[in-house]
C-alpha cells in the first residue's frame, strides 16, 4: 500500500508541471495540429472521458476523442472523422503492456505511416510510467512526447496526474482551476474524521455496506453525467474483492420507492443553479420512505477536480471499513489470460474455437448451462434465481451510441421493475478495466447477461493476424469464461447481426419472463 499513495499530494506536483504541460499544447498548436485522440482503458481513460463529455473545447484547445474500444466500427469512425495527419494520437497506459491502447496505437501508427512514412511517429505520443515497454517503443519510433507518470499511483486513483491533466490541457480546459478547487479538497481531507468530507463520505459507504446497503446508487447530473463512469471504476475496482465490495449503480433512472429493496444508498451530486425539480422529488420521496440519501453539491464543472480527490479518500476509507486493499486488483488478469489463450488459437489456426448455442430463436442465440424449450423460459429460469439484495448486470459488446445507451435503459428499467433488484450497464472491453474486478472478486451477488453481436466491419491491426472483431469476441468469451470460473450466474445472449434489433427481440422476450415482485418481498 506505501508505494500506491502517491495521489495524497498529487496536486502539488501537477501544479508545477502545469507549465510543461502549457507549452506542450502551444507547440501542437503552432505545427498545425487540428485534434487528439486519446487511447487507454480503465484508469487511464475514463478520466479524459469526463472531460470530453463535461467541457467545451477552449478557445485555444483542441478537440478531443477518447477512444476505450476495441469496436471495430467506433475505431473506423474515429479513422474516417478525424484529420488523420493533424491529428495527435496518445497513448495511455502505466504498464506500458495494456493490449487495447497498444494495439490502437499500431493500427493509428499503421495508417500514418501510409501517410508520413518514418515521420509518423511524430502524430504520436504516450503516457505511462517510468521504464515501461512503451517508454522503449516511442524512442524508438521518434514519437513527439513522451509523458511520465508517478509510479506511486495507482490506475484509477490517477485523474489528477498526467493521465487526466495532458487531455485536458490539450482541449483547453481549465486546468489551473481543477487544480485550485483539488487542492483545497486535498486541505479539507487532512482535517480530523468528523470534519473531513472524505472520511465522513467513505465512513457512511462502508458502514452501510457491512448493513447490507452495498448498492452505492449514483444520482449525477447530465452536464457531468460521465463523472459515473469514473466513479463505477474507482469504488469496483477499488473494493470489490474478497466476497465483499461496494456496487456502484450508475446511469440508472429514478424510479419510485416500491421499486428498491433495502440495500441501496443513494449520493446525489447536484450543480447549484442547475437542480432538476423531478430529480429533487423523487429523492425526496425515497429519502421519506426509508431510504438513505447523501447530497454534494458544486458550483460547477470545474468542482470535478475537488470532487475526484473527494471519491479518492472516500473509497480508500471504505476499504479500510471493509477490510480490503483497495490499492490493488487481483482477479483482473484472468479475463486478459482467458482472452490471450483464445487470441493464441487464433494465430494457430486462424479463427475462434467454435461454439453451439444452447438455444435459439432467432435473431437470439443463448450461450447457458443446462437446457431450455423457449427463450422465455431459459430466461425466466436464469433470472428467476434472483434474490433480494442481488444485481443483474448488462455486460454490453456492442457499439456505444445514443440508440444503444436508450435501449439499454429500457432493459435495466424493465429488469429493475420485474425482479426488484439494482441494475448496472457497462460496454465491453470498458467494463473489462472497471467493474471486471468486482464481477469477480467481489459478493457473488451478481447475475451477469452478457451481449455480443455479429460485426458488420473490421478493422486489422498492425502486425497481428487478426483484426479488432476477433480480439473483441475473445475478451468477451474470456470474461465469461472467468466470471463462469468464479461459479457467477452468467448468461452470454448473442443478437445476430443487428444489434437494434436483437436488442428490441430481448427486450419482447424479457417482457413475458417472470412475474413483477411484489412491493416488500
């Protein structure tokens, strides 16, 4: 735990390099550079994704994609939209050995070379930590920059460092005053227990949690709708493992008080000046019938940077409560050797093994245990097993867009409303890096329905024999396969070549599944 503390004093250190950093972003602006897109997973990403999601582009900034995705049609659209050679690729990994933002960086590399020649390092760049396999790669390829972290922290507690701080120099946020509002939380976090915003919040989730309320439901307004993701990342990975863990609820619609059983807390963050009058209401309305509800509120986007370093203290204190290091992940790397198991098949013979669905009914094809007459009861049985203080997860290998995130949402209400349970949502590989650990290591309270799809597209990645399809599918069955290994309820639902609508075909089915439970039971 002594060398993953480096965060404690992070913003010190940041503010120092905030000059660095300054002249970095006018140098790309001065060579013509129109874009970046970031790549990485996990902690080295869903920070920059708050930012590109809760912030404009500055004046003086440039525009910013983040790319956390072995997708192939997001890859090709990022490819196809961006000024390819204006446009600085980074990539982002402590390791330096992360397979996703390794291999987006040698399909970029790739398609400038085309382009530059032995120029093309210079569209690239990285950040990672001291002596990495990476740090090796850009010198050698001549990229533009290369970025070091502090080896001292940890993935996810790193959204105040270089991971965070080059995106969002770069597309012109304001970073002195991310720093400013992070810095007195930093003060603040210092202060004995009772006062210490910190400790006080991680105290209330931890001790919840040991009364069975470990359904941490996060109530985040749209402007910073993203800061969710963050947090899923940060409280999962951080705490779930050892059969315990919080369950961090993200994205998941206000429902009334029937709809929750006892093991929720509610965290509503709120922008003064910004409140939703619905939102308060039903809060209001669950805070009346039991239900425990902590607010915090900020006076703007900016406020991130306090609230960040907030949620870092909070979930190491609920750690502390729960009785696990919450600086480390220990059942993450099973997905990834599942998955490099299959991707050796591949070289070796030049596709996937195969597989025989257990069911289908068609566009469905269901991947269980056991045998089923219909969809409808296969479902009905699978999900039948839920029991109170359970959660039903949507783990999503299909392409993130506004059709998709709706559809999603109207499974998880529908789920939510039938069984009575939480619901969590999450893309695959993204999840993989964030609640992956927690799947796994932590309460097996879980019942997993894991969607894949047929691609439509790919894309090849540099050197490898096979393209960005084929490594997706191979995270997916290896993650299945571990969360099977693990002894979880884990349903792999494939829906066919289109994915509205296999999604509208599951959503049909689930409606004639079970019966809606009734209040109090």
């Amino acid at each position: 735990i002594s060398n993953a503390l480096g965060w404690l004093n992070l913003t010190e250190k940041m503010v120092a390099a905030r000059d660095e950093l300054a002249d970095f972003a006018t140098g790309l602006r001065q060579a013509g550079f129109r874009h970046v897109v970031y790549m990485g997973m996990g902690g080295s990403s869903l920070c920059p994704l708050v930012f590109q999601r809760s912030f404009n582009t500055g004046a003086d900034g440039l525009p910013l994609t983040v790319l956390d995705t072995t997708d192939p049609a997001t890859v090709l659209a990022i490819d196809h939209s961006v000024p390819l050679e204006e446009t600085l690729f980074i990539i982002a990994s402590k390791s330096g050995t992360t397979a996703e933002p390794l291999a987006f960086g040698e399909y970029f590399y790739g398609r400038l070379r085309e382009m530059k020649g032995d120029a093309a390092g210079g569209n690239l760049a990285v950040v990672t930590d001291p002596g990495t396999p990476l740090v090796g790669m850009a010198r050698e390829r001549g990229y533009r920059q290369v970025f070091l972290n502090f080896p001292d922290i940890g993935g996810r507690f790193s959204a105040l460092s270089y991971f965070g701080l080059v995106p969002a120099t770069l597309m012109g946020v304001d970073v002195a005053g991310l720093l400013a509002r992070a810095s007195r939380m930093t003060e603040a976090c210092r202060a004995p227990a009772p006062e210490n915003p910190g400790v006080v919040l991680g105290a209330v989730m931890g001790e919840l949690a040991l009364r069975g309320r470990d359904k941490v439901t996060l109530v985040v307004p749209p402007a910073v709708a993203t800061l969710g993701a963050w947090l899923e990342q940060l409280m999962a990975e951080s705490t779930g493992k050892q059969g315990k863990g919080l369950i961090p609820v993200a994205a998941e619609p206000l429902g009334s008080p029937e709809e929750y059983g006892d093991d929720r807390l509610f965290v509503h963050t709120r922008i003064r000046g910004e409140e939703d009058g619905a939102t308060g209401d039903r809060l209001a309305d669950l805070e009346a019938a039991g239900q425990p509800l902590v607010t915090i509120d900020m006076d703007s986007p900016l406020d991130l940077g306090r609230e960040f370093y907030r949620w870092e203290i909070a979930t190491a204190t609920a750690g502390a409560i729960l009785g696990i290091n919450a600086f480390n992940q220990p059942n993450v790397q099973e997905s990834k050797d599942n998955t490099n198991r299959l991707l050796e098949v591949v070289s070796r013979q030049g596709r996937l093994p195969g597989e025989k669905p257990t069911l289908v009914e068609p566009p469905l094809s269901f991947y269980a245990a056991g045998t089923a007459v219909s969809a409808t009861e296969l479902l009905s049985g699978f999900l039948g097993e839920s029991r109170p203080g359970d959660y039903i997860a949507i783990l999503a290998y299909l392409t993130e867009d506004g059709a998709t995130d709706s559809a999603l949402e109207r499974l998880r209400l529908l789920l939510r409303r039938r069984y009575r349970v939480a619901t969590t949502a999450g893309y695959g590989p993204r999840y993989l890096h964030s609640t992956g650990q927690l799947h796994k290591g932590g309460p097996d309270t879980g019942l997993f329905l894991q969607l894949t799809v047929d691609d439509s597209v790919d894309a090849d990645i540099t050197g490898s024999p096979y393209g960005f399809s084929v490594f997706r599918s191979a995270q997916a069955r290896g993650d299945l396969e571990a969360l099977r290994g693990h002894g979880r309820r884990a349903l792999r639902i494939h829906l066919g070549n289109d994915a509205a609508a296999g999604l509208a075909a599951l959503e049909e089915t689930l409606e004639r599944t079970g019966r809606p439970a009734a209040p109090g039971q």
